[in-house]
C-alpha cells in the first residue's frame, strides 16, 4: 500500500505544481493552459497505469502463494491418506489372521477328537481280540493325524511368509511439489 500512496502523493504534488505555474501565468494565455492541463492529463493516466501495473504484480504474487499453499495441503492430504489406507490394510490383515485363527482352532479341535475317537476305537479292538482289525485302525489313524500335523505345519510356514511379505510393504515416496510460476 506504500507504493499507492507514494504514486498518490507524486499525483497531487505535480498536480498542485501546474496549478501554481498556470495561476503565476495568468488566465489570459490559453495555449498554456492547455499544455499544462494535457501534462496533467497524461501524467495521470501514466500514474494509472503505474497504478494498474502494481495492483497486477501484487495480485500475481498473492496467487502464487494460494497455488503454493494449495499444493502443500494436497501433498499433505495425500500423504495422510497413504498412512490412513496402509493402518486400514494392517488392520484388516490383523482381523484375517485371528479369524483364520480361531477357525483353524476349531478344526483343529475337531480332527483332534476324531483321531482320538479312532484311536479308542482301536484300543478298543486290540483289548476284544480283533488284533488284526485294531491294529489297522491304530495305524491308519497315527498315520492320518502324521499328515495333518505335516500339512498345518505347512500352512504355518506360508501364512508366515505371507505375513513378512505384507509387512514389508512400504508407502511409495511422494512426489515433490512443483514450484508454480
């Protein structure tokens, strides 16, 4: 604002300058006045465009800085957003592996018994004389339960390589912001 004022300024100065050199001239010569009031007339146009030409560089400036705040709250949006959705998919992959969890409990409860049941099915057929019969059933279920603990083991192994895998996922470095001209 201290531009407008001095251009102000320098405006009613002049203007106050050709007002003393017209009244010190008197009134009978009208080629003067008429030169002094085009001086007039042009140095304020020129003072307007001066003016124009500062309100324009200061409204460009204050443009910039809004783009440039602008741009910075978008990257920062951006940026809390990344955080927001990997917390989201470390959550849900949480809640995938208590419920796989729990679900492979239950199963696991499940085989536990029926082997068990075989297993006393077979003590039961070694102690009533089916020999034979027992035995089969006693082997056949060692070697079933054998299988499954290979296979849970199995799956242990991957879930835990999928597990590191998810964990080492990283959020991709952001773009740096463009200086806007």
């Amino acid at each position: 604002m201290l531009r407008f004022f001095i251009g102000i300024l320098l405006v009613q100065l002049v203007t106050i300058g050709l007002f003393f050199a017209v009244t010190r001239a008197g009134l009978e010569n009208t080629q003067f006045m008429l030169t002094i009031g085009l001086l007039e007339i042009l140095f304020s146009v020129l003072a307007a465009f001066w003016f124009s030409s500062i309100a324009r560089h200061r409204h460009m400036d204050e443009l910039e800085t809004i783009k440039e705040a602008h741009a910075r709250e978008r990257e920062k949006i951006r940026v809390n957003a990344e955080r927001q959705k990997s917390r989201i998919v470390s959550k849900s992959q949480q809640q995938i592996l208590k419920e796989t969890r729990r679900a492979h409990a239950g199963a696991n409860f499940k085989v536990g018994a029926a082997f068990a049941g075989a297993l006393a099915m077979g003590a039961v057929m070694l102690y009533s004389q089916f020999v034979t019969f027992g035995l089969l059933i006693l082997t056949t279920a060692g070697g079933g339960l054998a299988g499954y603990l290979a296979r849970g083991r199995q799956v242990a192994l991957a879930r835990k390589k999928e597990l590191a895998a998810h964990q080492q996922v990283k959020i991709p470095p952001s773009k740096p912001i463009k200086k806007l001209k």
